[in-house]
C-alpha cells in the first residue's frame, strides 16, 4: 500500500477522501454543479461540504470517505494518486477538472495499479494508438516501435484496446520496459477481458492508470476522455493505421491542440485501415510522418528544442 494512502490522521488524506467522492460525484452526475470552479474557490474538502451541505447531510463524513476510498483501492491492488501528490504526473499541472468528456477536463484523481510512480513513469512517455482491429502490417510497426522506444529509455503510453495498443505493450514488455496504459473503465475492470493477462502483465512491470472510480463501465464518451488523457500524458503521439472514423484520430488531434508532436506511420495506399492515418496527414500540417522509433525520437528532440 502506498503510504500516501495509509489511514492516519493526514490532511492530505481527507483531499484524497474529498476528490474520490467528487470523482463519482462527477461520474453520476449528481453533483449539479461546476466542479471545476467549486474544488477552484473552496478546494477538494471544501467543495465536497458544499456540495453535501445543499442536498446530502449526514454523508460527507471525511473520516468514512477517507477509511472507504482506502479499503476500495486496496480492494483493486491500487493507490489513488492526487494533485497534491508528489507523484502527480507535471503534464497534468496545468490541467484541472474531472474525469468527464469535456476536453479541457482533467481527472480529480487517478486510481493507480502497479510499482512505478507515476510522474516517474509518464516522465518520458510516448503515446502510440491506433486501430483495434489492426492489420499484421499495424501489429509489426506496433509491436516494433514499444520495443524501440522502449530501449531508447522513453515509457510507451496506451489506452487498453485490441490491435495496435496491445502490440505496442507486448513490443515494450518483450524490451524491460515499464509500459502505462489507460483504462477507459474503472481500474478493477480489465478492459478488454480478452487482454486481462496482458494488462496483468502490465500492472506488474508497469502502470494500469484510470481516471475513473472503481466499478465503471467503459463508454463512447470515457473512450474518448481516456484517449484525451493519454494525450495530456505523454509528451507526443504515435498513430498506427486508423480507419477513417477510428477514434484514434482524436487522440491525434488532441495532441495538435496541446502542441505536442502528433506523428502517423503511413501504410499501403489500398489498406482501408490506413486511409484515417493518411486522411490525418493531408488534412492537420502538424503531423509529421514518421517511418520507425529513429523517427518519432527526431520529432520529440526537435519539438524539446523549440
């Protein structure tokens, strides 16, 4: 257990408290509220007593909170990661808000599995994404590039899917690595169930990280938050065919709203899961094309020169 979350009388304790039972606030929508402007003016326990001294006396007893978001983490093998942690990633300094499809939003907390920090972890990370249903071309390249940056000393970074999320982490693992991958579902759900082993693997070596509360379902709408948060983490992105409409084309252009590097490998011109990778290319001047890891760590050097 993470001695950040050992239930002693701990202020910092009763902020952890406070941001988890906002986060399922947040998730139920129940709070009613603007969060973010509420947790700005009156911090974590303060928008917490706000909140339940208008609609839930009798339920915000920090000590509970504190003992219950502790027995709940355990109960997943994880820690719950705040910003007022040392371990909370800098990538996220500048981000507030809650775990919600809005894109500026950023988590209130992160439920963590695995032994690594996670600011050390996501120090030097590179997104890769691409199609769930890929090619053996995409599984290649994939897998490929998580052992290639991986051996460059860069952390791969993934949401859980099929295809070449999957490759990538198998790529990363098979070269020592410590891979994260975001979970678009609470952190004792293994989503999907068909990568359970791997992603136990992961847990074990790297980090499972998600911004959701124990229990949560995966939806179209926190697909897309967790492939923004992925985003936010990692200091660029890798795309790996994507069909036209494959939700990792957000990803990659959620990182050109971040100014971060947003690369994509091209595939054959008749792979119809490569036609939103080079749709991606024609259509956002910001991305660069790139070939192998010799080429992703150009644009990354380039991008920490500027």
């Amino acid at each position: 257990m993470n001695p950040d979350n050992n239930p002693v009388d701990n202020p910092v304790d009763d902020v952890r408290a406070a941001r988890v039972a906002l986060a399922r606030l947040a998730l139920s929508g129940d709070a009613g509220v603007d969060l973010d402007r509420l947790v700005a003016e009156h911090g974590p326990v303060g928008a917490l007593a706000q909140l339940c001294g208008h609609s839930r006396p009798g339920h915000c007893d920090v000590g509970s909170l504190r003992r219950a978001a502790v027995r709940e983490a355990a109960s997943a093998e994880a820690r719950v990661v705040i910003p007022e942690d040392a371990q909370w990633p800098s990538a996220l300094a500048d981000h507030t808000g809650t775990p919600t499809p809005h894109p500026s939003g950023a988590p209130l907390c992160l439920w963590v599995r695995g032994e690594p920090a996670l600011s050390t972890a996501v120090h030097r990370a590179v997104a890769v994404v691409g199609s769930r249903a890929a090619t053996e071309y995409g599984v290649y390249v994939a897998g490929q590039l998580g052992h290639d940056l991986t051996v460059a000393g860069w952390t791969v970074a993934v949401t859980s899917g099929y295809g070449v999320a999957a490759a990538a982490l198998r790529g990363a693992l098979a070269a020592g690595g410590t891979p994260v991958a975001v979970l678009p579902a609470g952190i004792d759900r293994l989503y999907p169930s068909g990568n359970a082993n791997l992603l136990d693997q992961v847990a074990a070596h790297g980090l499972l990280v998600s911004p959701w509360p124990p229990g949560t379902h995966p939806t179209r709408d926190r697909f897309a938050a967790t492939g923004r948060l992925l985003a936010t983490l990692a200091a660029g992105t890798v795309l790996v065919e994507a069909a036209p409409r494959s939700g990792a084309l957000g990803v990659l252009a959620y990182t050109i709203t971040l100014g971060r590097p947003a690369m994509v490998v091209p595939g054959p011109v008749t792979s119809a899961v490569s036609a939103g990778a080079h749709l991606a290319l024609r259509e956002h001047r910001q991305a660069r094309l790139v070939r192998d890891a010799a080429d992703v760590l150009a644009e990354l050097a380039q991008a920490a020169a500027e």
